[in-house]
C-alpha cells in the first residue's frame, strides 16, 4: 500500500481502513480494503516538512537512508555536504538524528520499512545508540549581529534544555550542572556560545559513556547573511570558535555532520581541521541522496498517477548534475504535483536573491555579455573553485560562476579537473524553471524589463526607427562615456536586451553559419514566424559616418551568408538588422 508499518497501524486505530479487525497484537485488514485506490493513494505530498518522523508516516517519502550506510562504510569524522537550498538537507540531518540518537523512545520503528534495515546488523547496530546534537541555523537571518547573536544564543539554550536528562544526571558535579543551566537559561556571552558544543558534548559523553554526534544544519546561513548586513567579521569569528570548539580535536565528539551552501573554508572557519571531509556537488559521495533522481521523479508520478508528465516535469525541474548524477529539483518536484502538475518557478521565491543583485552590479561588461549568453541557452566554460566565499563575488568577477553553481543557478555540463583541485566546467541553466529566475533577476536587476519588452516589440514589428530610438535613449540613462569601449560591450548589451524574446525565438551568440560567424541569431521556435540576424560595428571615430557603418554591417550579413542556418531550419522570412554603435549613439538598418 505504500505506508508504514507504523502508519497502518494509526489507519486500523482510527478506522480509516474499512473492516480491519485487531488479533492479538496484530492486525487483518480485507483484501479489498488493500485494493482501494482511495487508501493506496492517499498520502499528501511534505511541502515544506523537514521533521523526518513526521515525512515518513504522515506524508509521501522518498527513501534516502542508503545514506547512512554510505557514512558507516567510511566514517569520517566530519561530513560536510555542500548543496543549495530546498535540495533536503534539513530532512537528511533530521533522519540522521532520528537514526543515531538514544532516546527512550524506540525509534527503529521509523526504519524497519526503510532500505538501510535490509542493510545487516552491521547498521543497523548504531541505531539509537549515540547522544545528538543538533542544531539548525537555517532561520538565522536577522539584520544585526547583535539580534543574530541573540537568536543563535537562544537556539544553543534550546538544544541544552532538550537534554534536560542532564539536570538530574548522577554522574555531573554541580559545576558541570552550573555550566548546563547557564546555557540552558539563555544567560551565556559570546565566549560562553562559542564553547557551547564542547561543554554540552562533553557533559553529554559523561552522562550517557558514549561519544557524541554533532549534527549542524545551513551552517552558513548567517554568514551569508552577515555578509548582506555588514557584520561579516563578527559572524565568521563565532562560528570560527564555535565549530572548533566542538568539531576539532574533541575528544567527546563521534562523528560531526554539517550542511550548507557554501564551503567557507578560506576564512578559516575549519581551520586546522584536518578531520573534515567535503562532498560538494562535483562529486560523487552521496550524490543521489539530496534531490529526487530520474527513478524516483517517476515512481512518484506512477504513484499519483501523472506519468504523462514526466517530460515537461523534466524540463522545468530536471538538469542538476551532483557528481555522476542526474538530479531534480525535490522542491519544485513536490510542488509541481501539488499543484496539479501546472510548471512554475516554484523555487525562486524560497530564499533570497540578494546576491544575484551583487553579481549583476559587479560584473564586468564580459561577464554580463556572459550572463545573457547562458539566458540565451548557451554553455560557457568557467574555472569553479567549491570554497569560494561570500566577498569574492565582489573582490573576484570571476567567481561569480562558482557561486552560481553551488547555489543551484548552473549546472555542470563537462568538467575538467585541475591540478590545484578545482576545476574548469562547461556550465549552463539546468532549466526552464532557472531560466524565469535569471529573467526576472537579471532584468529586473539592470533595470532594462521595461526597455526589453518595448526594443522586442520594436524588433518583433520591424521598426528600426524605433529600435534606434530606444537604444539611444538607453545608452543615454544607462551606460557610462567609458562603457561603450568595444564591440563586446554593445554585444553584450543587445543579448541582453533580446533575452525576453526567448519564450519565442532561440537566442544564439556567436555561432557558426555560411561563411562566418553572426553576432545574434533568432531562430523562431513558431513555424511561420522570421528570423533575425544581427550584425553590430563599432567605432570611437567621430568622423566615421555610422550610417554607412550599419550598411556595411548588413552587406557583412549577406556576404557571408548568415543566413544559411535559418534557412536549413526552414524559417523562410529572414530580417537582417546592422546597428553600428558610437558612443551613446547608434544608427540601425534593416535589410
């Protein structure tokens, strides 16, 4: 039927499974009743449920705990995974909480119907067996350091007092109990926080005779945020002692697990910590165990009954590749269902996209030309480096792409590993869902929506006049004297102002056609519609005539026949359009 042991169980109390009587300590249930499709059917999907008790009997569950058996096989000391967010991560470490921690509750209950209790005694042994902390600061987003502070110092007081079997331990002195009490009444410094996983793993160990796990969930969440703020020092000193404290050189600590975005590690909040082993999605430790693999995208549409959907599924929500793996997006997965399968961009309104703001303002012209490139489908190759931090993005241009990447903008396409450990990576939008967020992200950002919609209207009805009209008066608000340097940056621009054109026409940059290579193409994707090309020139001679130019540009187009790729793809209305830039002016022609 689908559900838990322990979720039948709750379906026979309640009466929700007609005809089910109780045997002993077991129950019958009628054949019938097991070929219902109203009860085989019935699970509502966990939009937004990270609690791993409640995702496994309540709600439809995608089974990850093969994941636990991947960390026994090797025990590292310290895991860290590196994934963006809504991927499953606050869910994974709930269920790796679930698993280890010893608690007077018998939680194999959650696991006996799951793949890892097929696995052996070998695993299935740790099983309740090891104290737990657990802490996640994926709600820390405050606009100070001071409230920031605060609420950190409030989530490590509810942490102690969930341990508040160490009130009446036998075994702590009653200093220890002091220290315990301090924490657990919100009372402690800076200095007290910071050694606040040593003190409650330490009082931990003694009380229970075992070691402790130390589970941290979106660690970097307030650094990112401190980052926005202004108090990134402040932030980055803390959590500096805060996970040494705890994760280096502890000798109450078993095993420690971290989640996050981003691997911090040049600001040295690992530092020393030689017992820390990164998986980031370039590899393939626990690949397929943070969004939804093709398999289990299409059990859960078998189970719903939307398989014919499976294809517009993938191509808004599918594209991610996490080592060797092909991944979908779990949180626009669920809601796509939900929502009776209409597409959207379901994950773009689940955090905050400041940063992209900060991309845009500090790109270079290259990188912008660059960034509408990959708008307009197209693949470009970028050096990745999986530490890079927060201020890069505005000390570095370059580490843009690195940022994007990790934080579920781009998808590796090929990779090529360097020697230094990093590697250079074709890189592309996954898909269509990701495209709507650089749309409006990108647009919105550089201020140019409203200016794309009227220059794609203009080129849509064949107006150069117009076009001219608004280019100018474009680069007149828009652009600097200095800006307009080279061909590129005009290029660049144009991509840019094309982009919203792509629900209809295919944007290509710089490709190969007849005898040469076009600046942009647009190859509609509505049979009957024209396609363009675009030829742009450029020059700093005031005396040049930028008429003649933008001629000179269209004889370019017909010379080397540009053309001949639309014309392949059996578009036969072609618009050729030669603008020649100087400056803040521009001049454009239509063949």
């Amino acid at each position: 039927m689908g559900f838990s042991v322990r979720r039948i169980q709750q379906m026979c109390k309640n009466g929700e499974l007609p005809g089910a009587i109780k045997e002993g300590r077991k129950w019958l249930i009628p054949d019938e009743t097991i070929h219902m499709n109203h009860f085989a059917k019935n699970k509502s999907l966990p939009i937004g449920v990270s609690d791993f008790k409640l995702a496994t009997t309540g709600y439809y569950y995608v089974d990850k705990t093969l994941m636990i058996r991947d960390f026994l096989d090797k025990k590292p000391m310290v895991s860290l995974f590196t994934r963006p967010r809504r991927f499953g991560k606050t869910l994974n470490m709930d269920m790796l909480r679930v698993f280890f921690e010893k608690t007077n509750e018998d939680t194999s209950v959650y696991f006996k119907d799951k793949q890892i209790w097929q696995c052996g005694d070998y695993y299935t042994k740790h099983q309740g067996q090891y104290p737990v902390i657990f802490l996640t600061f994926k709600d820390v987003k405050s606009m100070t350091w001071e409230e920031t502070f605060q609420k950190i110092r409030r989530l490590i007081s509810l942490e102690f007092i969930r341990h508040n079997e160490l009130e009446t331990s036998s075994v702590l002195t009653a200093y220890e109990k002091e220290q315990y009490h301090l924490l657990a009444g919100d009372s402690g410094d800076e200095v007290d926080c910071q050694m606040g996983l040593q003190l409650l793993s330490l009082l931990l160990h003694k009380h229970y005779g075992r070691e402790c796990i130390i589970i941290i969930d979106e660690y970097d969440t307030p650094i990112q945020q401190g980052h926005t703020c202004n108090f990134y020092p402040e932030i980055v000193n803390f959590m500096r002692n805060f996970f040494s404290g705890g994760l280096k050189d502890n000798p109450h600590l078993a095993f420690g697990f971290l989640t996050g975005i981003l691997r911090v590690a040049k600001e040295s909040i690992f530092s020393g910590m030689n017992n820390l082993k990164t998986y980031s999605i370039l590899d393939d430790g626990y690949s397929s165990y943070f969004g939804f693999t093709e398999k289990e995208v299409k059990d859960m549409l078998r189970y719903y009954g939307k398989d014919d959907k499976y294809n517009e599924l993938s191509e808004w929500y599918d594209g991610y590749r996490f080592g060797n793996t092909e991944i979908f997006n779990p949180w626009s997965v669920i809601n796509y269902i939900s929502d009776n399968c209409f597409p959207k961009a379901f994950w773009q309104s689940t955090g905050s996209n400041e940063i992209i703001g900060e991309i845009i303002q500090a790109a270079t012209p290259e990188i912008t030309k660059d960034l509408y490139k990959l708008l307009c489908g197209e693949k470009i190759a970028a050096y990745i480096d999986t530490g890079v931090i927060y201020p890069e993005v505005q000390n570095n241009p370059y580490s843009i792409y690195s940022f994007l990447l990790v934080a579920g903008y781009l998808k590796v396409a090929n990779i090529y590993p360097q020697s230094d450990g990093n590697f250079m990576c074709d890189v592309a939008i996954p898909n269509k869902e990701i495209t709507f967020v650089y749309e409006k992200e990108v647009l919105n950002r550089t201020n140019q929506n409203s200016l794309a919609i009227s220059i794609s209207q203009a080129i849509f009805s064949k107006d150069t006049q117009k076009l001219q009209a608004l280019l100018e008066d474009f680069m007149v608000k828009s652009i600097s004297s200095i800006d307009g340097a080279n061909e590129g940056f005009y290029h660049g621009m144009m991509l840019g102002l094309c982009a919203i054109l792509g629900n209809r026409y295919k944007i290509r940059s710089n490709r190969e056609s007849g005898l040469g290579r076009f600046d942009i193409q647009l190859m509609p994707l509505t049979k009957g519609m024209p396609g363009f090309i675009f030829e742009f020139k450029h020059t700093k001679d005031e005396h040049t005539d930028l008429s003649a130019l933008a001629d000179s540009a269209l004889q370019q187009i017909e010379a080397k026949k540009y053309d001949t790729e639309l014309r392949d793809n059996g578009v036969n209305s072609i618009i050729s359009i030669g603008i020649a830039f100087r400056g803040k002016s521009a001049v454009v022609r239509r063949g």
